[in-house]
C-alpha cells in the first residue's frame, strides 16, 4: 500500500463533504468508467466512500508529491475496467483510511455496512501487532489478507490493484526499496493474479517488477524488441492477411490480431533456453476470436492446412482447461520466410475470461458451465489455502507452503474414474493421493501409474492414469518432505508428525510428572483440577496437555512442575514435605514411544544395557548406554539426565552395529548373512572396508535384535563360521560415525 509522509485526521468526517479536488483528473477518469456500467445510485454509493477517502487523508501526500487520495483513486480505476461491483469500489477507495488515518473498521461500517468494512480490514496490514522479526510480520501480514480473501475473494482484488498502482509509480522510491518490492511482486502478486486467471494485470506486474529488479537488462531488452518491431512489421502484416484470407474462405467469421510477448516472458525463455534475443522467434503471436467451441476446432484445421504445425507443440486447454479457467486451442506452425509462429484460438467468452479471470464473475454476469466450473475451482483453491493455514504452525511455514503452492506451470493426470486434477510441475505420486483426500495421502504404500507399479516418489507426467493403494495402518513416511512440491501435501505431512509428537511427548511428560511427585512423596491423584487451573494461569498457557507436552520434549523440568503443584497445597505441612522429597525413581522404557523417546545412534542401546535417559530440549528424552562416550561431559549435570530402566516386556527389534574381521574368501558375505538371518535377526545396512590385498578384511553391520540375550545368541552363530576371525559391537560417537560413512 502507498504510505503518506503526512497523517492527520479531520476535525469531521462527513459523507456529503464536496470533492476536495473537483478538478482531479484521476477523479473524473474514475466516473467515465463508473458511468459505463454502474447504474446512479451506485455511482452516489461510491462519490459518498471517495468523499469520506478525501477527506480522511487531506493534508497527506505520497512519495512523489501527489495527494494521497489520488491513490486510491486510481486503484478504484483499475478494478472498474474488471466491471466489479459498488462495494469493491467503495473498500478500494477507502482501504488505506483504517491503517493511515485515525478511522476505525466500525466508523466504516457504520457508514458504508459491514461488508465494505471487512474488504478494508482484509487488505489493511498488521500495524499495532509487533513481529520479531520484519519476515514474521511480512508472513503474518500474507496470512491475514489470505484468510480474509478465503472468505471474499475481492480482498485479493483489491490488493492486487493497490500492488498495481504501487508499482506503476515506484519511481520516487529508493531502489533499493523498488527492489524488495518488486522481488515480493514477482514471487507472490504475480503468481496469485496468474492463479485467479487475471493475465493483463498478471503480464503488468511480471514486467514492472522485471524493470525494478533489472533496470539495465529491461532497457536493453525493450530496445531490441522495439528495433524487431520495426524489422518484422512486413512479415506480421503478411501473416496477419494470410490467416484473415484463409477463414474467411472457410466461411468463418473471426477477429485476428497480432500480439507481442510481453518483455519478462521473452527474459525467462532467454534465461530457460539459454538463447540470445536473435533465437527467440516468437516474440510475436497470433489471436484467433471466433463465436463458439466447434468453430475454434474447425480454425484450427484451416490454419494447419495454411501453414505447417510444428510436432509437440499442440496444447488443447479447451478440453483440459488450465486450474485459473483459462481456455484456448495452442499451436505453434511454420511461417512464411521458416519463422516459428504461434497461434491462440479461442471463442469470444474463452477471451473474456483469459483476461478477467475469476473477476468474470462481476464483469460477465452468466450461467455458462465454463464460468461456474471456474468459480468452483477458485472455491477449491481457496478452502486449500485454508486447510493449509490450519495445519501450519505458524505465519512464516504458511507463507512457505503458499508459496511452494503458487507454481504457474502444470501437469493433467487422471483418477481411476477419469476425473482430470491439475498438479504442480514436478509432482509426485505422494501429492497425487494427498489432492485427492488427505485421509488417501496419509495412508498411501504405492502407487499405479499406466496400470504399472511404481515408487511413490515417481514424477508425473500429463496424461499419466494414478492410483493410489493405501493400507489401513499405513502412515506418511517424513522422507516424502523431501520430494512432495505442493503445499497441501507438505502441510498435511508435517502436521501429522507434530500431531503424533505432540500426543506421544504429553504421554511421555505425564509419566515424568508422576515420577517426580512420587519423589516428593505425593501421588499424582492428590493433584486437583483447582491445582492444575492455578498453574495454567502462571503458566499461561491453555490446557494441562500443553505443559505435559512441554515436559516430555525436555522444555519444561518434571522436579519444577511437581514442585509447583504442591506448592498449592491447602497446608503447610504438605508443602514442608513436598520440598524435603527424595531422589526421582526410574522411568520404565517400553520400546513402543514412538518419537517422544529417541534411541541414540552414537550407542544404539538395547534391552539389558544399563541406561541413561537425557532430555534434549525439543527432541525429548534420548536414551543412551551408560557408558557412551559421547555423553560423558554431562554425568553429572542431574538437571539433564533421569534414571530409566528397561521394561521386562519389550515388543521391538533394535539396532546394532557391529564389526567383523574375516577371511577374505568367496562366499564369506552371504555365510554371514545366512548365520544373522538363522539366529532370527534381519540386517539393516551393511558395508565393507576397502581391501588393501590382505588376507582379512572388516565388515561393518547394522543388525535388529530384541535384546542382550538376542543378540548373545547371534554373536554365537557368527563365531562359529570358520572366515570369522574376530567380532565387536561398536559403540562411541567416532566409531559409528566412521561405520555410518563405510556404509555409505
């Protein structure tokens, strides 16, 4: 939004104030177009909001010395040529006073109605809310017009006109400045007006933002595409005559025109291809207007009969429109002198909604099919955007999983029952199942593409036939963060294991918890709900499950918490007990905590070993050998580590690694493998150091097993192979480091 360098608020704001610039030019602009489609009353509806916006910023000017009305004057411009209605005006010609004036949101609404002021409030920033930091406030900023545009999509509408206007006139700004906005247009404004399927206001700000971010490659690029102007006028004309020639024979009324690229599309095929301006032919295209559907069809037959198609470079968005509406026929032939031409055709209603986009709505009142199926697309893009909000922990990951979601290229695959979803270049299987429910996404193992098995992480391609196989106990596996590409999929994957962490974290911190009121010689059924209340309000925080939570990732101390409870304690003598205490009893390890108890690797510890449980801030409670290495320089901090001991009836295999030295016959490895797979054990990763031409080598393996017992048994069967000539269990931080890189 502009900023005014002055504020200062009027001693009375009233709605029949005369105009303060009668002679405004933005001001009378603003009524031709008002007067083109909007009967009188709605016009009086909308003088009366500019009346109350002049008012409200008299005495403020922008950067280049304009009164700041003009601003949102000229923003109200911009959504008049979308033909959008009397409160979507109104909102734009006031949707600075709430942030820049001392108006309140219930001042507007009082005097324009409760709709206009929610438009305002969705495009007005955060002001009086204080950020850590500006990218905080920047995502938080996202997410509140985001959310506001979920519910009316004209918030959006505004914004982007306002964007418009900015970038038209950033001259006066420092470029510095020009350039951090332009980078934001280019990564967020553009992309959104591409998604809505608003292409002229798409194509202005790619190209102004092109200009302030590259000042110099946009000059140099304008003048060589001026010089080409003039250069290939003859042959456009020719072109132009050849195709008007050949559908009038054909008995087919049709408009054609020529259309020049616009700069920062022709910049982004220099940079993917690699050419110099001279190789980018098509600077050039053609638009073919024709009445209706089977006539776009019958255009094209005549024009592939006129000049020769180039193979692969056919596109039918009129069977299989693009997800912002957008409907065309895309071919690319031939030209006279061998210049690549390429051609757009289209109907009359496909032209009205490639340049207005979900804004048809307002600027084309019908009931056609293709206009509702793109009102319901846009619905659906939106009610993601809101699923996504809900998952993300906070302003900045939605603003990363928005962005992710933005990508202007697309792949059609098809649904098992033939229904088309559009899926980001690059998508995978994985974001497949999770665009068509959540619950398929969380539960999928494999996939079918082409009725063919394939890994989930597979690439799809247009055209490609997807199904999903799930299985009820299924879950998402955290390695498909690293190739899933839409936010959704992200979303939901993250979700489910802070979801997960968090249930299994609060288990784990209640057991804690009981541990250390034991210690004070209280029973955690002593704790009252009057207790619990007291504490969540020192606290602050919401529930009983938060500070549980807390405990088990290690970021609250169990002693301290306990400590606390019985400090609320009705008598004094509960309270003498509670601090005299005792030491903390152990904690029982089942195996079967999921991720609020992590095994450590430098050690890997099984059933039987003597253990050591350290909490680890955030990751929870780690298990550890007492005798490893790596944490030795904390035995004796108490606050970081608790006695654990092992459940007698633990249901899970376990990792360990181990080193054997062997002979170096044929046929050791797989002697090896047999005697670990007889003794009941199943091998996760092996690996061999290099032989330097001895006679023995070392083999380093990561192998399963339920306990000590277990693994006794196992080391039995391995010394009983004759090649083994020596075997240990590898424990310490650089011994298994240097395993784990053999292993690579």
């Amino acid at each position: 939004m502009g900023r005014a360098s002055v504020q200062r608020k009027p001693d009375s704001v009233n709605p029949d104030t005369p105009p303060l610039l009668p002679a405004d030019s933005e001001n009378s602009l603003l009524m031709l177009k008002l007067k083109a489609y909007l009967k009188q009353e709605d016009i009086d509806q909308v003088m009366a909001a500019y009346r109350v916006g002049a008012a409200a910023h008299e005495g403020q000017f922008r950067k280049s010395g304009e009164p700041y009305i003009t601003h949102p004057v000229m923003v109200a411009c911009i959504l008049a040529d979308l033909h959008l209605d009397p409160q979507a005006l109104m909102a734009a010609l006031l949707h600075d006073v709430v942030e820049d004036t001392p108006l309140t949101k219930q001042q507007l609404a009082e005097q324009f109605g409760k709709t206009v002021a929610e438009l305002v409030d969705g495009v007005s920033k955060l002001d009086k809310i204080e950020f850590q930091t500006a990218t905080h406030a920047q995502a938080e900023n996202f997410r509140k017009m985001l959310l506001a545009m979920s519910q009316d999509v004209r918030v959006i509408l505004i914004k982007l006109a306002d964007r418009l206007h900015n970038m038209r006139t950033m001259d006066a700004m420092a470029p510095e400045k020009r350039r951090r906005i332009a980078r934001e247009t280019l990564d967020i404004y553009a992309p959104i007006a591409n998604r809505l399927g608003l292409n002229s206001i798409y194509q202005e700000l790619e190209d102004l933002s092109f200009q302030h971010c590259y000042p110099m490659r946009h000059r140099v690029l304008l003048q060589s595409v001026m010089a080409a102007r003039g250069n290939r006028k003859e042959v456009v004309g020719k072109i132009l005559n050849e195709i008007r020639d050949r559908l009038a024979s054909q008995g087919m009324d049709a408009e054609v025109t020529g259309r020049e690229k616009h700069l920062y599309s022709i910049y982004r095929k220099m940079l993917e291809k690699t050419h110099s301006f001279s190789q980018v032919f098509d600077i050039y295209g053609f638009r073919v207007i024709v009445k209706d559907t089977p006539t776009c069809y019958l255009a094209l037959g005549a024009l592939h009969g006129l000049y020769k198609p180039i193979p692969g470079k056919f596109k039918d968005y009129i069977a299989i429109p693009k997800a912002n509406g957008y409907q065309s026929l895309h071919t690319t032939l031939f030209g006279p002198f061998g210049t690549p031409i390429e051609i757009q055709i289209r109907s009359q209603e496909m032209h009205n909604i490639a340049d207005a986009g979900v804004a048809a709505h307002w600027l084309y009142k019908s009931s056609d099919a293709e206009l509702s199926a793109l009102q319901q697309q846009t619905h659906q893009w939106l009610q993601r955007l809101l699923e996504i909000q809900s998952e993300s922990s906070d302003s900045v990951e939605f603003l990363e999983h928005f962005k992710v979601d933005l990508f202007p290229d697309e792949v059609y695959v098809f649904t098992p029952k033939g229904k088309i979803l559009a899926l980001p270049k690059g998508a995978t299987a994985v974001d497949f199942a999770y665009a068509v429910h959540t619950d398929i996404g969380n539960r999928c193992v494999a996939v079918k593409i082409n009725q063919e098995l394939a890994p989930l992480r597979s690439e799809l391609h247009n055209g490609d036939h997807v199904e999903i196989i799930t299985a009820a106990h299924a879950k998402p596996n955290p390695v498909w963060l690293n190739y899933v590409v839409t936010g959704k999929a992200r979303s939901h994957i993250r979700h489910f294991f802070k979801t997960i962490q968090s249930e299994e974290s609060a288990l784990l911190g209640e057991r804690m918890l009981n541990q250390a009121l034991r210690a004070l010689h209280a029973e955690p059924s002593q704790i009252d709900n009057a207790r619990w209340e007291k504490l969540l309000r020192d606290y602050g925080v919401k529930s009983k499950q938060e500070i549980l939570t807390d405990i088990g990732l290690g970021k609250r101390l169990n002693v301290m918490v306990a400590r606390q409870l019985l400090a609320f304690a009705e008598t004094p003598a509960a309270a003498k007990e509670g601090k005299e205490g005792r030491p903390l009893g152990s904690i029982t390890i089942r195996g079967t905590e999921g991720m609020a108890v992590q095994f450590a690797k430098c050690c890997r510890p099984i059933p039987g070993d003597p253990i050591l449980g350290f909490i680890n801030k955030g990751k929870g409670l780690v298990i550890h050998t007492h005798d490893c290495p790596a944490i030795a320089k904390f035995r004796h901090d108490p606050e970081k580590w608790l006695d654990v001991e092992w459940d007698p009836d633990t249901r899970r295999l376990f990792n360990v690694n181990l080193r054997l030295a062997v002979a170096n016959q044929r046929g050791v490895l797989a002697k090896v493998a047999a005697a670990i797979a007889d003794a009941g054990s199943n091998i996760d990763n092996v690996g061999m150091e290099e032989g330097d031409d001895s006679a023995y080598t070392n083999m380093h393996f990561t192998v399963q097993v339920e306990n000590r017992i277990h693994l006794a048994h196992l080391m039995r069967r391995l010394r009983a192979i004759p090649e083994v000539v020596r075997i240990n269990r590898i424990k310490g931080a650089t011994e298994q480091n240097k395993s784990t890189r053999e292993h690579q």
